[in-house]
C-alpha cells in the first residue's frame, strides 16, 4: 500500500505550524522523524489531508539552560543526544539510551518529541524521561501549558494532546554529578521495541531517587516504594520491594510477563550496585 493524497508544508516558524493545526477542514498531521507515521501512512492506518513538517523550525530543534535543567526542543533526533551533541541532564543516561534506539537510520531521523507523542508504552524515551521526573511543555499557538510525563501518557498511544495542540519541548531537571543510574531492557533481538524495561537513578545529592519498570503495555510506573528505600537504604533493601511492587502492581499480566518485568528491574538495580561499589 502507499500513503492517500496528502499537501505537505515545510514550516519554518512556529506560528506557522500553528496556523496550519488550526484550520478547521481535514486531518492535519505534524511530522518529524516520520519513523512512526511513515509505516501508518503506507499502511493507510493513518490518512491526513495535510502533513505539517517539523524539523527545519529551529526553536524545535534548540536546547536552552534554565539552570537547574535543560529544555529540548522536541525535534531533536536521537542520533543528536546519541553524539553527545547536545548536554545530558541525565549525566550520561540520556546519550545511552539514545544510542539503544532501534537502529542508526532510524535515530538519525527520529526524535524525542515524536516518541513521547506518539506514546508507544514500549518506546524507551517515555520511559527514560518519567526517571529523570522531566516536563512537558505544550503549546497551541496562543498559550503554554507544562504537564509532567508522569501525566501526559492516559494509555497505550493516548496522551493528552488536544487539537490544535503540539508537543514542543522537553524540560529535563540537571542531576548532580554524584548521580549514579542503571538502564535495561529486554529485547527479542536488537534493535526492536522493548518487552520489559528497568531504569533507575540516584541523586542522593539531590535526595532524589527513582525506579521505573517501563514497556508494560500501558503507561510506565514508578515503584514509589522501592524508590523511597533505595534513597535511603540503598539497593538491598530496594530490589525486593520492587519486585514485590511489580507483583503487586501488576498481578494481572501473565506470569512470564510480570517475570520479565522483575528481571529487567532487578538487572537495573543490579547495575547501579555495581556503579555505586
């Protein structure tokens, strides 16, 4: 199959986009990387009347230090964070991740805006991001709104973009240089979306700490237990109430899944130790 007749628009402003999502006839569809979209609209899954491209407006494409974080324009692509060209909030967490993304075509043209808008449970930014508590900022052209990642995602592919709306940067608060973090996922294979994710961080500097258990068919979660003891107790007192969380949490997936889960979390926890040691 390919793609229904569609108008393309290069904008080179932001007002520009907005004024294309505003228009009151047809499916207006913003795209970037078209890493997700591509394959939709070859399918015909997805069948707009206008695609509105993102990637040549540079206040999309530019980071800015507010400080105590670092916001991202929402079209930066993976390979950028991949290349350390632009700074790590993250202390390194973000270029690693960034560097896992499915293979290097795909994140030289993909972005971290149109993975979290696009809300694949199993994608790793949505994942990475809740980690590091980051924000979303999003605007309709008119005024700006900042949602936590926390709750952007309602479901699997559902946030809560309106219309009209646009995802335009990710603010990201700066850990510590003491921040240690651990990241694993599970794969079939290279290169595919992820069956299980674990990813942790500790700032004990910032008294902050976090263990997320991600690719779970909906939106990730935050093992809040866990993460208040691994604050205070460390590892070994973290890794089963975790897993425990995750039983807890998650009793109503299948057994192999909920195993793969524990393993991926466990494998984390088990990285940052090593880390920390």
């Amino acid at each position: 199959m390919k793609p229904v007749a569609y108008e393309y628009l290069r904008a080179a402003e932001l007002a520009e986009i907005y004024t294309a999502l505003h228009q009151d006839e047809g499916d207006i569809r913003p795209v970037s990387g078209a890493q997700s979209l591509g394959p939709m609209l070859n399918l015909r899954l997805s069948r707009p009347s206008l695609l509105v491209d993102l990637r040549h407006v540079p206040a999309l494409r530019a980071v800015q230090d507010h400080g105590d974080a670092y916001s991202y324009g929402a079209a930066i692509t993976h390979a950028t964070f991949e290349d350390g060209l632009v700074p790590d909030a993250g202390n390194g967490l973000m270029r690693h991740v960034a560097g896992g993304i499915a293979y290097r075509p795909v994140r030289n043209r993909g972005t971290i805006g149109g993975s979290v808008a696009h809300a694949d449970p199993a994608a790793d930014w949505i994942s990475t991001l809740l980690c590091l508590d980051a924000r979303l900022q999003i605007g309709n052209g008119k005024t700006q709104r900042l949602l936590p990642v926390d709750g952007f995602m309602l479901g699997g592919f559902t946030t809560q973009l309106e219309a009209g709306e646009l995802l335009e940067r990710i603010v990201v608060p700066k850990v510590s240089a003491q921040a240690r973090w651990s990241y694993h996922k599970i794969c079939r294979k290279t290169g595919e979306f992820a069956k299980a994710i674990g990813a942790v961080m500790l700032d004990a500097g910032r008294g902050y700490a976090r263990i997320v258990c991600g690719a779970i068919e909906t939106t990730p979660i935050v093992l809040e237990e866990a993460s208040a003891l691994l604050l205070k107790q460390g590892v070994a007192a973290a890794l089963p109430a975790a897993l425990a969380e995750i039983d807890q949490r998650l009793a109503a997936r299948p057994e192999l899944a909920r195993q793969m889960y524990r393993t991926a979390v466990k494998r984390a926890l088990a990285g940052l130790e090593g880390k920390l040691a």
